[in-house]
C-alpha cells in the first residue's frame, strides 16, 4: 500500500493534472516504457566490430557487445531525449556520445570507438585537433565545418595595388582545394569560389582569404582556427626565402587553411609552426591526413579523449575561434 502511494505521488507530480493520470501501471516507471535499443560498436578505422566492449546506456545496466560489436539494451525512460552512453574497451579509446530517445525501440544504433593503437596516435590527434602541442594544458574541443566552406579570395595584392596575376590566383585556389579535400579525407570539398580587388565583409559558411603586405611584421599567416565565418590573411613575400621564390608557397597556402578548418600546430608535419617541409607542394603527411579525417568524424565541440556534445546542433564549438599567426619564419 505504501509502495501504491509514493508511485501514484509521482504519477501526479509528472502529469501535473491529477485528473488524468495516464502512466503505465508498472510502479517503477511512471513515465513511459523502457524500450529495447540495440546497436553494434565498431573500430573506426577498420570498421570491423568491437568484441567485449562494455556499453552504458542511460540507466540501464551496462551490457557487453557480441563477437561482431552487437548490443542490445532494455533502457528506462530517460530525462531527455538524448541518452548519454559510455563505450569502454580494451585496446581502443573510452567514448562518450547520446543516442536519440524515440518512440520506438530502436536496431541500428553505430557507434564507432578508436583504436589505442597505430595509426592512430592519441598524442598526435591532441597536437593537430586540441591544440596540444602549443596547450597541453587547455586542450580545446573539435572545431570544425559542417558543410563545405565557400571562397572569397581578395587579390588585391598591397605590394603592387594590382589584382594577383591570374596564375597566382589559379595555383592558390587549387592549393586551398587540394588543402580542403586532403585533410578532411574527402568529407569536404570547396564550395563555390568567389574572388575580386574589393574587401567583402564575412559571411556564415566563407572563408575569406586576404593578401597582406607587411614586410616589417614577422608572421606569414593569420588565420582563426575552425572559425565560421572563417579568415586567413596571408604576408605576401613573407614567405619567399624558405619556399623557393614563391611569395605565395603552396605548403604556406596549406598550412593556414589547415588552421581554418579547425587544426592547430603539430611537432611534425605541414602543420608545424616552423620550417617547411616541402614548400612547392601541398602535401600533408599520411599522420596529418588521417588524423585530420577522424577529426571531421566528430561533431564540432567533441572533448578530450572522446566525448561528445550532447547537442549536435550547435554550429561551432563554445568559446569563440582564436586567431593563430604563424610566423613560421626560419629557412633551411
Ligand atoms: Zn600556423
């Protein structure tokens, strides 16, 4: 009897209308059914299941997945409609992600984990995707596009007051494309590209490339880190000495675009904050590339080591995009 009046407490509490209590009769839960969600975790570089990896699903009691990652839950109404859910296992990285609370039980829940092992290097992926090189101390969410970026390229060059000769323009717009695809593994690609003299005010989903002239400042690029709208301002000739001549050097190019989609310096790669490593090219190292791809797997505001956000519909990660200048200044 007592048992009978604390669930039908709660029942009124929930409903907020004693008139018409509507819950089911299990005394437990008041509110809803538990519904069966199921799914399989998977290695998120070879895509192969993950054996006997442990999978915490809102309240209910953690499960272990089969042979081939499958799981299978009976998960009590949760507080929300985004269930956060822990996947620990051995050999891979912890994950913390929400699975969507629906109406139904639910089969086909993928969940991909990250092996603790190479390729993937843990260190490394906080040096390119947290800034942990620079701050290892204040490692920073995934920043990243969603879509793919737009282009307004200035070319007004300062120095000469002239627009960029066509073929700079031509070979900076490839490399900045070339830069695109290779570090989001192909996720992304350049959208439309707009380019002319005049300054353009930003615009949400552009990146705005300017051409500088500040032969007496000592960086080579500004860019904000994964910012949308984004900006990279490049100092013409700045960069001349250690890329064979070419004010405008593809692996500089690279460099700065690879901030703006979100990366930070790294202790080896295009990526680095001093010295080229081939400067007439755009070519990311294998570790930048793949990396780089894992990043744009996750949502943007997705923490150390993996967790993420419980909201999937934020455009850009807390905290506003800093600015990285990049002086990248000594020559071989
Ligand atoms: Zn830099």
């Amino acid at each position: 009897m007592r048992r009978f009046i604390i669930a039908l407490t709660i029942m009124l509490a929930a409903c907020g209308d004693s008139s018409t209590p509507t819950g089911p009769s299990n005394p437990g839960q008041p509110q809803g059914q538990t519904r069966s969600i199921a799914g399989r975790i998977t290695d998120l570089l070879t895509g192969a299941g993950v054996q006997g990896a442990r999978v915490a699903i809102g309240s209910a009691a953690a499960v272990t997945t089969g042979g081939d990652g499958s799981w299978r839950a009976d998960v009590p109404p949760p507080s929300t409609d985004r269930i956060l859910t822990t996947i620990t296992a051995a050999g891979f990285q912890p994950r913390e992600t929400y699975v969507a609370w629906t109406n139904n039980d639910r089969q086909n829940v993928a969940i991909d984990v990250l092996p603790d092992r190479p390729p993937f290097s843990l260190a490394f992926y906080r040096e390119l995707v947290r800034d942990g090189l620079e701050s290892p101390s204040r490692l920073e969410p995934v920043r990243r596009w969603t879509a793919n970026p737009h282009i307004y390229l200035r070319t007004l060059n300062p120095k000469t007051g002239q627009p960029l000769a066509p073929a700079e323009t031509a070979a900076l717009l490839q490399n900045v494309r070339d830069a695109v695809s290779q570090l989001t593994g192909g996720l992304l690609s350049v959208g439309t590209v707009e380019s002319g003299v005049a300054a353009r005010p930003e615009r949400v989903g552009t990146i705005n490339i300017d051409i500088k002239y500040e032969p007496g400042d000592d960086y080579c690029g500004i860019t904000f880190v994964g910012a949308n709208p984004g900006s990279v301002s490049f100092n013409y000739e700045r960069c001349t000495t250690p890329c064979a001549g070419n004010p405008l050097g593809p692996e500089l190019i690279a460099h700065e675009i690879g901030h703006a989609l979100g990366f930070w310096h790294v202790s080896s790669g295009v990526m680095q904050a001093e010295d080229f490593v081939n400067c007439p090219t755009v070519n990311f190292t294998d570790s930048e590339r793949l990396h780089g791809s894992i990043a744009y797997r996750r949502p943007s505001g997705n923490l150390d080591i993996d967790r993420d956000p419980q909201s999937v519909s934020a455009l850009a990660a807390p905290g506003g995009s800093p600015a990285i200048r990049c002086r990248r200044s000594r020559s071989h």
